[in-house]
C-alpha cells in the first residue's frame, strides 16, 4: 500500500455527537474512506469489505467492546481494532491491548491528533504485511517460472540467450509469439533475474479490460473523476512502480489510448484521471502481443512512434510444433508435475504416445500441451501413458469439438476465443458474429482465464 492508496476505515460509535466530530476529522483527509456504525453488529456484519483500521467505541449499546474486538480478530487478524473510549482505567486498556487492539485512546482534547497518529501507524503496519506477503508470493512465482521454461531445441536456446541479455540492463522488451507460448511467463523471468526483482511485478491483459475503463485501470483516477467513480483507484503503473509493469497484447490498444501511453513513457510521469497531481514513474516496461506490429504500423492500427518506443529488446517465443523434442520434455515435466500435485506414481510415455505428441500441431501451443497430459493421467489405466489416453481438445479439431464434455460456459469460453483467433482479435467484429455483447465477451475472458483455462 502506497502512500497514496484509500484506506478504508470502519468507525463503531453510539454517541451522534462524537461520531459528527470524527466524521469531519477523517472527512479532512482524501485518502480515508470512512464508514460509520452504531453498533457493533452492524459492524461486524460488514467486515466483507475488509477495513484496514477500525476505530471501536468500548461502550456500545448492543455488545462489550472486548467481544467485538475478539469477533474482529477472529475474521481477520491483521485488521487493526484501535480502541476509542471515555474510561481511563490501565488495566483495561492494558487487558484490550493484551487481547489484540492496536492502539487504546481516551476521549479527550488529544483525540483528534492521537487518532490520526494512530491510523498512520496502521497504515505502516498494514503496508509491512503487504509488501512481506507480495515478495512471499513472488519467490514461489520465481521458483514456479524457473521450472516452467523446459526445453532443449536450438529455437529455445535462442530465447534463454536473449534472456540473459534481458536481465543485465532495463531495457524494454516486445515479447511477440502465438497464444499460449509462455510470453507473460518470459516476462516474469526477466523481471524475477533482473535488479528489480524484490519490487512488484504487474500483468495487465488489454483485451480483458473494457476499452472505456483501461484508462482508470492503467493510470489511475480520482474519486469524482467520472460517474461511478466512488473512490480513488490507483492505476497498474503506480502499482508498478520501483518495478515491471507488463502489457500483454498491446496491438489491442486503442489508437487514442496509444498516444497517452506514449506520453507516460517518454516523459516518465502521469497523472490520473480527474487529478492535477504529477506522479513520477520509475517503471520498466515490457509488452506481448501475437500481432506483427510492424504491419499493424502499415495499417495505420499501431502509432509508429509509439512503436520504435516499445521495440527496445524483441524476443520472439518459437510455437511448440518447431520445438520438436522439446514436446515430450515438456510432456514428461506435466506429468511429473501433476503426479507430485494428485499424490500418484510417476507416469512414463510410451512410443506411440510420444509419436502421437510429435505429429500434432498444438494451435494452443505449452498451455494446450499441460492441459493434454493432465487429461492423459486421468485417463491411463496403468503407469505408462499410451496413445489411446491422449486427446487433443483443441477447439481448432471442429469435427471432435461438440463431443467433448464440458460445461456451457466453457464451450461458450472456446467459441469466443476461437473467433477471436479467427478474426484477429477484433472484439467488435467477433461480437457481430456471435449475437452477443461485447461486455459477455470480456467477461468470459476475465474470468475463463482466471480459471487458468
């Protein structure tokens, strides 16, 4: 959490005077987002919407404030309860410091500083657990990406050559490649084995925003800046900053948007929607796409400026069917990978399933092949994969596609992505095509591939 980000805050207070007199010193602040509560069932019934601070009224007229205290702590223990109230007794502020409250403030002339200080310092702390949880997470992305990219052939030699250049300066990178090649797993490895891989590493999809929000969502708006604009929102390169934003299928992006994203690059700085605030940017970026950009600049599609801006280091990731063995290096890993996960012996592939792998053409290239030997472990009777265990699902297979068994909202998830292969990622037309809204469309992206599928 930056300092720049909302904090919510939760007040619990009985008393309409006191909760007029804190309602105007938190409203004194941009950057809290209050909520206000009599009781503290009202309270705790809200705790969904995850406060990061809550101000607590020992004596409220429905349950002891030690009991809402302890309903806090169970929920969520890194909410930090700061406890208002007019006794002055030690023991029981030390008894209720003791039972997990952050902070004990009497009512008294200090109350207004003492609790700004207070909501300060649980902002720090809250910021501390953020930022141990994010690197928690990064080293199992890092550990996780190191064993992903397997492979011998020479076309994937040529990728790890170009990483190690990657990685020794900050330089931009255009990572081009068909889908499913491992382009945002590349940029991952770049970020994770460069000087900035203790700060965030940030993904944005531009197909899976909708064209009127990816402003807000990559720079960021005011509260106010726009109907439905309810609070603050910090955007993906602010959230980026010290580290790697990565923008996935940026051919996508609108022209308009285009020229907006090059000012922020060139000048390295940005301000959010409906704010005069200049924010300086410390971000390295890198950007996929499966377009040739150079032939979406003939097009008149992708602004050249703007192009030359992003080209900076190209890698481009070879489709699988060029990677030759590399398909049953990669078959045996996901195998391995999933037996370890299912607590299942290891699964060994036998000839005429390895020739099976090789002769096929993988349209989803690495992600189709994981999802294939997945299948193939389910469905082998025995330790040895055989050919009749492998099945290509590939929704480029039209005859055998309507036979799979799959739920409707995955079939409808394939259809649409397979329009939108076909038709090069033109959500509009893909849209018009299928009768349906463009709105379902970025739905079943967002969360089809949440799901991993």
């Amino acid at each position: 959490m930056s300092e720049n980000d909302q904090i919510k805050i939760f007040v619990v207070e009985d008393d309409p005077a006191y909760t007029k007199f804190l309602r105007y010193v938190l409203s004194l602040n941009p950057d809290f987002d209050a909520e206000f509560f009599a009781t503290g069932k009202e309270c705790l019934e809200q705790l969904h919407k995850k406060p990061t601070v809550i101000t607590l009224d020992y004596s409220l007229p429905d349950m002891p404030g030690e009991k809402v205290l302890q309903s806090i702590r169970e929920f969520d223990p890194d909410i930090s309860v700061i406890i208002v109230s007019a006794q002055e007794k030690i023991g029981t502020a030390v008894e209720l410091l003791k039972g997990g409250a952050f902070d004990y403030i009497s009512k008294d002339e200090d109350t207004k500083d003492r609790i700004l200080n207070s909501i300060k310092n649980a902002r720090n702390k809250s910021s501390l657990i953020k930022e141990i949880d994010r690197l928690k997470q990064e080293i199992n992305v890092k550990y996780e990406f190191e064993k992903s990219i397997i492979g011998t052939s020479s076309a994937l030699k040529k990728v790890f050559e170009l990483l190690e250049k990657a990685v020794k300066t900050q330089i931009t990178v255009s990572i081009t490649g068909e889908t499913g090649t491992g382009k945002e797993l590349v940029a991952k490895a770049i970020h994770f084995n460069s000087k900035k891989k203790n700060k965030p590493f940030v993904a944005v999809n531009v197909t899976a925003i909708p064209r009127d929000l990816i402003e807000s969502e990559l720079f960021g708006h005011e509260k106010g800046a726009f109907t439905g604009a309810l609070t603050r929102r910090i955007g993906k390169f602010e959230e980026a900053v010290g580290g790697t934003i990565f923008l996935d299928e940026i051919g996508e992006m609108d022209l308009s948007l285009q020229s907006k994203l090059l000012r922020v690059l060139q000048e390295k700085e940005l301000t959010r929607i409906g704010s005069n605030q200049i924010i300086k940017l410390d971000v390295r970026v890198i950007v996929a796409t499966h377009r040739n950009l150079h032939e979406e600049v003939k097009a008149g599609r992708f602004r050249e400026d703007l192009f030359y801006r992003l080209l900076g280091l190209p890698i481009h990731l070879p489709p699988l069917r060029d990677r030759g063995q590399d398909i049953i290096i990669l078959a045996k890993h996901f195998l391995d990978q999933f037996s370890k996960e299912n607590d299942l012996k290891k699964f060994k592939i036998g000839s005429e399933a390895q020739d099976k792998l090789l002769k096929y053409h993988y349209p989803g290239n690495v992600r189709e092949l994981k999802s294939v030997m997945d299948l193939a472990a389910v469905m082998s009777d025995g330790g040895e994969i055989q050919a009749k265990d492998i099945t290509f699902n590939s929704i480029m297979d039209e005859e055998n596609f309507i036979l799979k068994e799959m739920t409707l909202e995955v079939y409808t998830y394939r259809i649409i992505r397979s329009y939108l292969n076909k038709y090069d990622n033109n959500v509009l037309e893909v849209a018009k095509r299928l009768d349906i809204g463009k709105s379902s469309i970025y739905r079943y992206l967002k969360e089809m591939e949440s799901a991993g599928l």
